[in-house]
C-alpha cells in the first residue's frame, strides 16, 4: 500500500525559488527607471500641449498661445484675444485643476525632477511664448500675421536632456536628446 505525500520535493522547491530569483533579477533594474520614464513623460506632456494649443487654434480659427515660465518650471496655454497677451486674463480652463486654469508645472513629482532649463523662440532667448495663429502657423507676436522662425524649449531631469523643436511654417514638433543615456 502506497501512501500519498501531499508535500513539495527538494527540487521543485528549487525550481520556484530559482523562477523567483529570475523575475526579481528582471524586475529590480527596471525599477530605476521610473525617474527616466517620468522625464519622458514630462516631455511627451508639453509635446501634447503644444499640439493642443496648435489644434486647438485651428479649430476654433483663434490664436492660441504656450508662455513658458522658466524660473517657475511652469507654462500656461492661453485663448489670446486681440493682438495682445495677457496670461492673467487669458488662461484656458483646464477642468482637471481646481482653479480651473490650464497650467503646467514641471515641479510636480510625477515629472519626476524635470527642469525646463531654456525657451528659444524665434531666435531669442528671452522670447518665451510659442504663438499659433488661426491656421497653427506658429507666429513672432499676436499683433502680427509674421510667420516665427521656429523655437526650441530644452528640459532636462535626471541625468538626461532633450530639445523640443517647433518649426517654422508648419508648426511640426520634434524632439531629440542633447544628452544623456
């Protein structure tokens, strides 16, 4: 008469603890990378801005604006009204903040320590406010129908840094790594 055992034998109690060993040896490296992604998606957020603030001007056939606060770590998306800008009064209404103002802060933990460390636009360093007019043409002022020569907004985190490019005309949105892994 044969008893059954209802135990686990030696090797099968290597081969769950080596299967364990395996998934925490591809878990754990993954796991420094958060701060790298969070980057990434403070990039892929102003790029998503940018867009909107682009289709957002042609569909409702107004110029719409990005001003860009650096030493806050902040933009704004703005409805210009007339041909002057005023980001106090011009806000968009973002529904997902409580104040009901469209305002990004890059300070915000989840950007995991991103920096907007420079804003180009139109050749000038102090020039920080990135213009669509009513067909996403990027412009130099909202006074004026002139087409921009583009701009570059520079982020950096962790131990990377990247260009957001806007071109001239097109208003397209490209992004490449300055440096970093």
């Amino acid at each position: 008469m044969t008893r059954s055992s209802r135990a686990f034998t030696l090797i099968e109690m290597l081969i769950v603890i080596a299967l364990l060993g395996l998934a925490g040896a591809l878990v754990i490296p993954s796991m420094n990378s958060v701060g790298a992604l969070r980057v990434q998606g403070a990039l892929r957020t102003v790029v998503s801005d940018i867009t909107l603030a682009q289709s957002d001007a042609i569909a409702f056939q107004e110029k719409r604006a990005m001003v860009f606060d650096v030493p806050n770590n902040s933009y704004r998306l703005l409805a210009v009204n007339g041909s002057a800008i005023d980001p106090d009064t011009q806000t968009m209404f973002d529904p997902t903040k409580s104040d009901g103002r469209y305002i990004v802060s890059l300070a915000n933990p989840n950007f995991g320590g991103s920096r907007i460390t420079g804003v180009r636009m139109n050749g000038s360093n102090t020039n920080t406010t990135l213009i669509f007019d009513d067909m996403g043409t990027p412009i130099i002022d909202a006074g004026s129908d002139q087409t921009s020569s583009g701009g570059v907004i520079s982020i950096a985190g962790m131990d990377s840094a990247w260009d957001i490019i806007i071109d001239p005309f097109t208003g397209r949105v490209s992004v490449r790594r300055t440096a970093g892994n």
